[in-house]
C-alpha cells in the first residue's frame, strides 16, 4: 500500500471511540467465558449441542458471511459497479438459501451428520468425503488467512497499527473466544456482531444520502456522470464483463444465480453447520429462512454507501474515471466514506462494526474447521474410538492450529487487486462441483460411490482450468475482465460434474440401498422428511414453507422496483 | 443455549444485546446532546447523527429487554438425546 494512501485514510479516532470499541470487545470476551460453562461434550463444542432457536441460527446464517471482506468487497463493487451488485445479495443468495432450507436441510438435519462431509462420507464413502474434508478445511484456513489480511490492511489504514500487532491482536481475540466457547460462543458473537454491523452502516446510509439529497439526489447526480447502467440491475455487462446483454444475463442467472450461489449456500459447511446447531428440524429449516430476510435488505447499507462514495469522495470519483486516484483502490471506498462523514462516537461504533465483521469472518472459517478437522478427519482416519473428552482437546487444538496456519496464509492474497474475484475464484474451484454432486446424490439412488469423488474431482479441475485461461496474469486466453471467470468457472464445474458423475455411475455399483436411508429422497420415509408442529415449532408464521415464499415475493419486488 | 438448569437464565443472548446497546444508546445520545461540536455537525451534513443513532440503538436495547422479560427462556426439562459418535 504507496504511503500517501495511509496518510489519506487515517481516521481521527479520539478517547471516546476507542472505550465504544474497547466495551464490544470486553463483551465479546464475556461471552467466551460464559459459553465456555456449557461446554462439556465435543458436541456442544463443535455443534452447540444442537440446542440454539431459529433467530439466533438464522442471524449467525448470514453473519458468518458477512465478513471485512465481503462488507469492504460489496460497497468497493457498489461504488465500481453500482446497482448491479445487488446480484450478489437476491438472486446469488435469497433462492439458495429458500432451497437449502426447503429442500435440502431435512436430509442434513434428519440424518443427525454433524458435518457437510460427514453426510458425503455416509452417501458415497471415503473417496468423496476425504476429497471434501480436505478441500474444505484447506479453503477454511485460506479464507480465514483472506480474512487476517483484510483486517490487518484495515487497522493500519484507519489507526495506524502496525500490520503483525494487529494479525496478533485479532487473532487472539477470536482465538480466546473460539476456544472456549466453541461454536455456542462462534454464533451468540456472529448475531451481536451483524446488530453492531448494521448499527454502523445504517447511521452512515442516511448521513451520505442526506449528503447527496435523497435518492433521487444520488440518481440525478450518477445519471449526471453518464453512469446510467449504474441505476438498473440488469443486464450488468460491467459487472460481468461479458459485452453481450443477453449472455450477461444468462450468466448471473446461471452462473451466479444458479451455480455459483446454490453452490455456495447449499453445501458450504461454515453456512450450514448453523442449521445444524438448531434445535430442532423446524428450527433448522428455518434458519437459511430466516438469513434470507435481512440477506434481502442489507444491500441497501452496504451498496449505497459504495454509490454515495462514486459522488462524494473525489478519489472514487478519479478511480471512476479512470484517473489517478494516489493508490486508493476500491476496497478503501467505505473506510473513506466513513471517514468524511462520521463524527467521533458513532466513528467508534463503525470501527467496531467493521472490526466485528472481520471477526465475524474467521470464527466461521475457524469454527467450522476445526468441526471438520475433528470429526472428519482426526476421527475418521487417524484416532479413532477415543472417549469423548479426547475430541473435545483436539477440537480445541484444531482452533489453535487453524488459526496460526491462517495468519501464515494472509500474504496469499496480497496479489489481487479486487479481493472478491480472489474468493470467487476459492469458491468456484470447491463450491460448484459439490452441489452437483449433492443434488444428485440426494436424488438419484443409482448415483454410485466412485462417480461421487470423481465426479468432484473432474469438476473442480474444470474450475481451475478456466481460472488459469482466463487470469490475464497466467494464460489470459478467455476474455472475460469482471466476475465473468468466475461465473463460467462455475457453470463448467457444474456441467462437468453432472456429466462425469453420470457416466461413471453407468460403469460402477450403486450404493446398497439399505445404507441410503434417510440420505436420499425415494429411500426417506416422508415422516423423516418432515418437521414437528408443536411447541416452540407450533403457528403458521413458523412455517418454513410460508416464510420461504415471503422472502421470494419480498425479493421479486426489489427486483421490480430497482430492475 | 445452555443446557445445565438454571444456568440458562444468566446467559440469554437478548439480554446481553439489550446490555451492548443500552450502554451504546445512552453514551451516544449524551454526546449527542451535550458534546457535539459545530465542526461534527458539519461532517455529518448538519444531521446531530450521533443523538439519532443513540436513540435508536437506546430502541433497539429496550425491544430487546422487553422481549427477554416477558418471554424468559425455559430450560427444557428433557435434553434431546442429540447422539454424539452415533453413525459409527
């Protein structure tokens, strides 16, 4: 980072703000300690016991996601992009979430798996499960490290921290919470944090549109700028950076609507292991249910905020034009905005939401690795049959471990200009080809163990191919400039898998139907299938089904109203 | 939340979010009253921000109290057997 950025960002934070940050982190702490006496069991440890209510799991669902990076990301692609970006919130996250909890938790949550490859392990075996365990462990701590950097870059910018004291600092934090409380501790801080999150954007949205005059006042003054594609959602071309309207559409309906996005809510182990903490099946279907209210919404302060920026910040202005803006780069849109418009106390407050959303971001990555790290490969294949307090210790060991290796990996990515396509390009290598394999396998009996990891295989190396021809720093053949790489990566993943996995399956045996009970549709009987309607799962407005058609007419609208 | 008998009324989340931003609330709101200088004013394009934001969290701490006393959390009597190992 050149050195007249850091002078540039440099927020006057004052005595004030640094107690408002100081009280969330004693809090946060607190709840570490407080977890830590309810932990006794692995189970409670890795999984909370499977004891949390529906709210708590769903605002953990989408807290988990909403990371330094996906919040610095998002408003850096609302002040490049604009509008267009509210892809990634309705139809690169609002169907997925529906169809996991609709469809596909009663398999996750009925067949009692205490992990995403657990259930690949008992559908298809080893091949499949150790493909899975270890290339999602292995994204877990490079996310996580993804994370690290994030927060590092964003401490030293905003208050001048050395970059290796703040990595420690962050990391001890999440680590001593983590530790003790495991994943109870993971998720009571993952709904505090997306209150505190939004405490801090909402405040700094209704500041910068009063700046601007309204929405209308931001419309006017982008059209103005001759930024009309800006305004509408679609078709996007900038975003995907394929030219022709009608390709771009299909490729966020299919590649990040469809593929990108089912891939990644449906089958990503640190999203769903917050189902699975919920206390009951009902619970459980309803928490990506419950997500996809505010997953709707919170666009609004987090996009905006990077649209007010292309107005008022001269130096997103210059970046707009394609002129010298003295080393900002997109991602520095939203400290900068914060910096012009918040006075000191809720300054404070917006250092502590961005501080928690980073937080937020690697005690996913570090509560679901070391589930995965425990139960599906410690257990599996190295130790197995110890009591139970020996996973207890590994599990926490597993936290340490983890959270080391990620500090390490921070520097990976340090080689990418726009951090999101750096994360695209992690999820559409693991994340694609595994829906398929999902979807398949949960409907399709036939579908054999062999044709699972294959299947997995061939997909994610589709992935990789397509990332190397189109990253202009490798090959650079396929033009596709924007998120368009990552998006066809995705779909060849997916196409790739399905096919793979259906040939295979016609040379190999299928899996004995007696195993498959409860892990595939035609073999669950539909009382396994379905959710108790009493106690604290009775009233209609508990129903999966109404709230998961709420959540698609609310988006449909949005989508009306700012098409 | 916590299984073990009375533990569980000490440890209610929506309490412990009622605490973070009844203490927000109330400081925000009193640098908003008494603290804000013309020069914050101006930054925040003449919106008293900080006595908004204060408020509205002081709001938010006070739903969440509401609901945390007229709803407490009751500690199910029979813990659901939730089967650690059980699939080897």
């Amino acid at each position: 980072m050149p050195v007249l950025a850091q002078a540039d960002l440099r927020l006057d934070a004052n005595p004030l703000d640094y107690v408002l940050l100081v009280i969330y982190f004693a809090v946060v702490l607190g709840i570490g300690v407080m977890a830590r006496r309810s932990v006794s069991t692995s189970l409670d440890f890795l999984l909370s016991g499977r004891s949390l209510p529906a709210w708590v799991t769903g605002l953990a669902f989408i807290s988990a996601n909403l990371g330094a990076i996906e919040l610095l990301g998002m408003a850096a692609n609302g002040a490049q992009y604009g509008l267009p970006t509210v892809h990634y919130y309705w139809i690169g996250a609002i169907p997925a979430m529906v169809f996991l909890g609709l469809v596909m938790m009663p398999f996750y949550y009925g067949s009692k798996v205490r992990s995403v490859p657990e259930f690949l392990r008992r559908r298809f075996g080893t091949g499949a499960h150790l493909v899975n365990a270890l290339s999602f462990a292995l994204a877990q701590v490079l996310i996580a490290g993804v994370n690290l950097y994030a927060l590092a870059l964003l401490l030293n910018l905003l208050l001048g921290w050395p970059i290796p004291l703040s990595i420690v600092i962050a990391a001890l934090v999440v680590l001593t919470y983590t530790t003790l409380g495991g994943l109870s501790a993971a998720i009571y801080n993952e709904v505090l944090q997306f209150f505190v999150i939004v405490a801090a954007l909402l405040p700094l949205t209704i500041v910068g549109l009063h700046k601007v005059g309204g929405w209308n006042g931001l419309v006017d003054k982008l059209t103005a700028k001759g930024a009309g594609e800006e305004l509408g959602a679609w078709p996007a071309t900038e975003l995907t950076g394929i030219s022709n309207p009608v390709l771009s559409v299909i490729g966020i309906v299919f590649g990040l609507g469809f593929v990108l996005s089912f891939g990644y809510w449906t089958t990503n182990f640190a999203e769903v292991q917050r189902a699975l903490s919920a206390k009951s099946m009902s619970a459980a279907r309803r928490t990506p249910i419950i997500g996809a209210f505010p997953k709707a919404l919170i666009p609004f302060i987090i996009i905006i905020p990077g649209m007010i920026a292309a107005v008022v910040i001269p130096q997103v202005q210059a970046l707009n034009e394609g002129g010298d803006a003295n080393g900002i780069t997109y991602n520095e849109t939203l400290p900068l905005l914060i910096r012009e418009l918040l006075p000191n106390g809720m300054l404070g407050i917006a250092i502590t939401g961005l501080l928690a959303s980073f937080m937020a971001g690697v005690a996913a990555n570090v509560s679901s690795f070391n589930t995965v790290f425990t139960y599906d490969l410690w257990q599996d294949y190295v130790r197995k049959d110890r009591p139970d307090e020996y996973y207890l210790r590994v599990g926490r060991l597993a936290t340490l471990g983890g959270t080391i290796i990620a500090i390490g990996t921070a520097f990976i990515a340090s080689g990418y200009g726009n951090i999101m396509d750096y994360i695209q390009a992690l999820f559409s290598f693991f994340n694609a080809p595994l829906f398929a394999t999902f979807i398949l396998g949960m409907f399709w009996k036939r579908m054999s163990a062999a044709a699972g990891w294959i299947g997995l295989v061939a997909g994610t190396l589709g992935a990789v191919v397509i990332f190397v021809m189109a990253d202009p720093k490798l090959l650079g053949v396929l033009d596709l400039p924007g998120q368009g790489a990552s998006f066809v990566g995705a779909s060849v993943a997916f196409v790739l898998d399905i096919v793979v996995s259906v040939v295979v399956t016609m040379f190999t045996k299928p899996v004995p139907e007696k195993q498959l009970g409860g892990l595939v549709y035609s073999l669950t009987p539909k009382a396994d299938r379905t959710h108790s309607t009493t106690g604290d799962d009775a009233g209609w407005y508990r129903s999966p089904a109404l709230l998961g058609g709420g959540v698609l007419v609310l988006t449909t609208a949005l989508y009306i109203i700012f098409g | 939340m916590a299984e073990k008998g009375q533990k569980a009324g000490l440890f209610d989340l929506r309490l412990i979010i009622a605490v973070l931003f009844g203490i927000y609330g109330v400081v925000l709101t009193v640098v908003g009253l008494a603290f804000t200088s013309d020069e914050d004013l101006a930054k925040a394009d003449g919106l008293n921000i900080n006595l908004w934001s204060g408020i509205g969290m002081f709001v938010l701490a006070a739903v969440f109290a509401a609901w945390t006393f007229t709803k407490p959390l009751v500690v199910p009597e029979e813990v659901p057997e939730a089967e650690p190992g059980g699939v080897h």
